[in-house]
C-alpha cells in the first residue's frame, strides 16, 4: 500500500474561488445574478471540486447547475451510455419515467431545487430540462426499477435476458465506537465502488447551507441532489454512509424515490431515529442498502439494513459495524436477493471477512489513519495475501479474471474517511482514485481489453490522489427551520 501524507484544505475567499473556477459568471444571466448570492466554487484540489451553495431549493439548485454545467453535461452523456449499454433504454425512455413516474412522488423542496438545477445549467449555456436532472438522479435506481419494469413487460423478455450485470455496484465501509476506537469515539470510512466511466467523475466535495434544516457536507457527483453514494455529515451531528445490499430484487413505483429520501436524511435528521424514520417512509425498494449512520452527540452507531419487505436496525454504543455489500439478515438475502450466502470467495462475502480481521486486529486502536488503511487495504483473504482484486476492500476488478464480466472497470474510485471530532468542525478526510494511490489508465486498459470498446468516447484516466482534508467555509450563514 502507498502512504500519503494529509494536506490540509486551505479555505480562499469566495470571490477569489469564483475567479479562478473556470465557472465565471455567462454573460446571459450577469454578475450580480441574485439566485448565485454566497455560492462558489473552489479550483480543484487533489481532484476534489469544492463548491458552497446556500439558499433555498431554488436557489441551491441554481447554484449548482450553473457551477457545475460543464461536469453534468459531461455527465449526463456517461449516464445516457451506460443505461444503453447496461439496462438496454434510451435517454429519452428515462425520461418519460422519470416525468411520470418519479417526478410525482418527490418533495416540493426538491423539484423546485431540480429545476433549479437545469436552469442553472441552461444559464451557463448548457442545454437540459429537468426530467434529464431526474433522471440523472435516479441513476442508481435505474436497474432495480428496469429489472421489475421488464418483468411486467413480458413481450420484452427477451431484452431482459440482455441485461448486463452490473459488476461495479459495491462498496466497503465501517463504523465503530466505544472500546474499538482510539479515543472511544465514533470513527466512520467508505469507499466508492462503481465503473470507473462514472467513477472518474466522482469528485464534487458540496457544501450546502438550505434554507430549512441542516447544513451538511457531502461527496457527490455533479448536478445531483443527494451524494449518490452516500457520505456525508451535517450540523447536528449525525454522520451517515452506506453499501448496497447486493443481487437485491424488487422495486416498488408507487414508492419514493431512493434519491429523495436520502437528501431528505442527510439535511433533516437529527438523530438515529430521525434517519430511520426518514428512510423508511415511502421506501420503494430502489438502492437497497445497508446504512451505517451514526450520532456524535450520543456516540452511538446504527445499522439500518433497508430492503423492501425487511427493514432491520441495529443500533451500539460500544462496537463496530462493517458493510461490504453482504445481507446481514438471512431472512431478507432469502426473501429478497439471489445472494449466495455460503461461497466465501464472492467479492462480498470476501471482504466481509477481511473486515472482521481488522476490526480484531486494531480493537482499541482505530482512528482516522487506520481508517485510511482499511479503505486502502489490498489484503484477499482466499488467496491470503496481498493482491488488488475484486475481493480486496480497496478494489481493482479491471485486474480480475473472475466475475460475470471479467476485468471490468470498476472497483473502488474514491474513499472517505470522518471521526466525532472532524464531524464536528464539519470536516472530513477524501482521497479521489483508488484510495491505495493507483492509478487507471484507460488507453492501455483498453488495448488490452477490446471487448469494452464502446466505452471510448468518454473512459477517462483515473489517477491515485492523496488522502485530503476538507472543511466547511467558515463565512456562510446558518440554515434556519427543521423538519
């Protein structure tokens, strides 16, 4: 494993960020354009893109379309080549569900934030409607809503054969307080596994300040409402990450969706139950994962294990609690997934031992640099040793001959590490790339595999970037309200 020092993220005035952005303002919206009032956005650090954005839904939406307009229209050309290639459906076909059947069920709140989004956008001369930002929010619950879409589509069976497994949905992540960590306080990491297509453009640190509820601190793609993989602390102390519970089935469409109901926690919850709550009203079953959240204010952990039909939450304030995609509860791996519970050597079940192993070994010990050890660890338990793979908590499976698309590019595209006291300055450690400092490079990648040669157009290098702190700007104003 290589070692990075941490450097620290030195704060820049607002006007000097905007300045040296590359986001300066379109001469169509001007200047002095109310709706980007107190927002900005920081020139990249180590990869990470800082932006601030405060104000209401609208507002905040505004903010971070005309910021990010050149990273979401980049974006939503990686999404619309995946879903094709993956799931078989066009753009358009994700919009028109995403106009009739997700845009009903979300908040006010958050239409007004996404069409805040596009306007943004089109202000900074892009060109999109809001159902592309729904759509593009929902893209981690496209194959759950297409899998149960085909199913009740039977003339379409034969697509639904096509459909291609999806090799990049998993993550590694852990919780732990009490007598496991080194000051007896809550320590928290995650590491984002998905295709590097996307992965490469997993790089927005957002600092949000809404008008009602929390301000919070998360990572996210561009031109998204929620982090998508779901890192993230805010004022009142709770500190939230997640895996998703793997071969899941099922979706619900009268539901709401995934990405509204994460934000929702993320700004609102003020507690465990508040989350749980939150989560759970409304479930449709899309992004089904395993929720580790935790309460600085209490030192307590949880897990919430959210399926559509098995919701479990377990809750410590002297433990750990270590996700890597498994199913915790045989009721729910039975009932809703095709998750092979008993072959330790799939990637889950691997890297669940692995954190077993960790947690025995450094009890008493943990703090945020074992954090970064563990999300950076390339330790495969099958073949005992060190070896970068799709079992390694840090993964590399474009180095794999194993899976149901051998050497995919995918794995781990970037980790993030928090404990009680960063949470508290609202501050956390991110490492953009593999969190071990490897770097992915495409073209050779590409020679050497030519099967996934519809990737071209827009597979990027993916290089290692040391692990970097990041904190809230000090100047903004505080959110008023709850929920």
């Amino acid at each position: 494993m290589r070692s990075f020092p941490k450097l620290p993220f030195v704060l820049l005035a607002a006007a000097a960020a905007v300045a040296c952005s590359g986001s300066a303002p379109a001469a169509s919206t001007g200047a002095a354009d109310a709706r980007l009032s107190g927002a900005y956005r920081r020139p990249a650090q180590n990869n990470w893109i800082y932006v601030h954005l405060q104000g209401t839904p609208a507002q905040i939406g505004f903010q971070n379309g005309y910021l990010l307009e050149p990273e979401i229209t980049d974006l939503q050309k990686v999404d619309a080549l995946e879903e094709q290639h993956n799931d078989h459906k066009d753009w358009s076909w994700l919009r028109q569900q995403a106009q009739t059947v997700l845009w009903p069920k979300v908040d006010p709140e958050y239409q007004q934030e996404m069409q805040g989004i596009a306007d943004g956008v089109n202000a900074h001369g892009g060109h999109m409607d809001v159902y592309d930002v729904v759509a593009m929010n929902a893209m981690l619950e496209w194959s759950y809503y297409v899998e149960q879409w085909d199913k009740q589509h039977p003339s379409l069976k034969a697509a639904l054969a096509q459909v291609i497994p999806d090799e990049g949905d998993h993550c590694s992540a852990f919780v732990a307080t009490g007598s496991y960590t080194k000051d007896g306080k809550i320590v928290m990491a995650h590491n984002d596994w998905t295709s590097y297509l996307d992965g490469a453009r997993w790089n927005i640190i957002y600092d949000i300040v809404p008008a009602a509820g929390q301000r919070f601190m998360m990572d996210g793609l561009p031109g998204v409402i929620h982090s998508a993989d779901d890192f993230g602390v805010n004022a009142s102390g709770i500190m939230i990450t997640e895996t998703t519970i793997s071969d899941f089935h099922g979706y619900d469409f009268g539901g709401i969706p995934e990405f509204v109901r994460a934000r929702k926690a993320m700004q609102y919850s003020t507690s465990i139950d508040d989350f749980a709550r939150i989560m759970e009203q409304g479930n449709n079953g899309g992004y089904a994962n395993d929720w580790l959240v935790a309460d600085r204010k209490t030192n307590e952990i949880a897990s919430l294990e959210l399926g559509l039909k098995n919701v479990n939450l377990e809750r410590s304030k002297d433990g750990y609690f270590v996700s890597s995609n498994f199913p915790i509860s045989p009721k729910l791996a039975r009932e809703e997934t095709t998750f092979k519970m008993t072959d330790p050597a799939n990637s889950a079940n691997a890297r669940h031992t692995r954190w077993l192993q960790l947690m025995a070994q450094y009890k008493g010990r943990i703090d945020v640099a074992a954090a970064e050890k563990f999300e950076s660890d390339h330790y495969d338990v099958i073949l005992k040793k060190e070896n970068p793979d799709e079992r390694t908590l840090c993964g590399h499976h474009d180095l794999s001959p194993r899976g149901d698309v051998p050497y995919n590019d995918s794995g781990a595209v970037q980790g993030k590490v928090v404990d009680s006291a960063l949470a508290e300055q609202m501050s956390f450690i991110a490492a953009s790339g593999h969190p071990c400092g490897g770097d992915f490079k495409a073209g050779p990648w590409l020679a050497a595999h030519p099967q996934f040669a519809w990737e071209k157009p827009v597979l990027r290098d993916m290089d290692g970037h040391p692990w970097t702190t990041f904190a809230a700007a000090a100047a903004a104003a505080p959110a008023q309200g709850g929920n």
